[in-house]
C-alpha cells in the first residue's frame, strides 16, 4: 500500500515512517521544509512531499492509498495553532481525501479526546482533537481513530492496554509503541470503523489489536 503519513517529521511519525517499512509498504512523507526530506528518507520514507497544512496541499495525495494524519500543534501551543493544524488542517485532509478518492484515513488522536471537560488544562487541544475525529467519523472514509495517553520516548516494549476508553489511566505509552499499532492497523480490517485508546500494559500489540 502507499502510505502518505501527514506531519511527518513529528516524533512519533518518525518512528511510524520506520515502522511502514518493516511492514513493507510504499510511504510518503509529507513535510513543510525539503530540507528535512534526506533524513526521513534514511528512516523510512520512499519519498518526501513538501506542503503545508496550512495552504492546499491536495498534490500530496496522488496516488496514495491510505492517509496516516499524524501532525499536531502538541497539548502545550497557543489556542490559534491548534484550530489551525489540529482540528482545520485535519479537517482538510479529511475532505481532501474523499474528494481525491483515497478510502483509508488513520488519525492519531489523543486520550481525553471523548470529554474533553475532564482536562481544562488542555481542553482547547482536546477540544480541536474531538471535532477532527468526529469530522472524520462522518465521512465516507473506512477510518481508524487511534487515542495514546501520556507519550515518552523509552523504547517499545510491544505491550498494551487497548480499550475504546480507558478507565484506570496508570501509565504512559512509549512514541514507538504508538507507531508501531498506526503501522499495524493500516490493512487490519477489524480496526476499520474503530476508535481506541491505549497505553503501555500487558497485552502484545497484534493480540490486543486482533481483540477489536
């Protein structure tokens, strides 16, 4: 498949780049400065597509099959930035995707995002996450809507809780872990249709996703 991943040069699509990959598929990725595009290449990308979120970026998705929305403003930047890339840019891919005739989104999104009431810290950011994902949940796309809690960057350790809302919330989940299960699920049928959350656990990766 040809991945196109969004926001490719952010921290976990670094590691999701790799991960496409090792699962042997096709990956674009698309970033704002073609300077970043000899690094990315070395980590996994077949090519490099330059565009910016915040302008019209529908040449980015020539022949792609699936779309991996993975940019973000991050829980810390203003209100501003985070309607514009967050929520607008990925409402846009959203609809460029319909409109170009891809049929397969992944969107990584963020725990929190079904009450965003519950955080007022970072209500805006989850605010903004909420609207993309049910922006998303409307279209016609055969969608995937992953949610990781609190995210460092100890190395993978292939383990999960996974759970369409996570109750008992006593972990964080490693960036990797995170890329590795948005690599897994890009042809993982019983994900179509799915939103989950997850953190580090107990389960492995493909046992919990096969569990959907």
């Amino acid at each position: 498949m040809k991945v196109l991943v969004i926001g490719a040069n952010g921290q976990v699509a670094r590691h999701t780049l790799t991960k496409l990959k090792d699962e042997r598929h096709q990956v674009v990725a698309m970033i704002r400065d073609s300077a970043q595009a000899k690094e990315l290449k070395d980590i996994g990308a077949d090519e490099t597509v330059v565009a910016d979120l915040e302008a019209n970026f529908d040449h980015a998705f020539k022949g792609v099959d699936v779309v991996i929305f993975a940019a973000g403003s991050g829980g810390h930047t203003g209100a501003e930035k985070t309607i514009l890339i967050d929520l607008w840019g990925a409402m846009k891919a959203v609809d460029a995707a319909e409109r170009l005739g891809v049929k397969r989104f992944i969107m990584l999104s963020s725990m929190g995002t079904a009450d965003p009431d519950k955080s007022e810290r970072i209500r805006h950011y989850l605010v903004a996450k909420k609207l993309a994902d049910d922006h998303l949940k409307r279209s016609s796309l055969t969608y995937t809507i992953v949610r990781p809690g609190s995210l460092t960057n100890e190395t993978a350790q292939k383990f999960v809780k996974l759970e369409e809302e996570i109750q008992v919330r006593d972990a964080s989940i490693s960036r990797e872990d995170v890329a590795i299960v948005l690599a897994k699920v890009v042809n993982l049928e019983n994900t179509f249709g799915k939103t989950f959350e997850i953190l580090n656990g107990k389960a492995p990766i493909e046992e919990a996703l096969g569990q959907l």
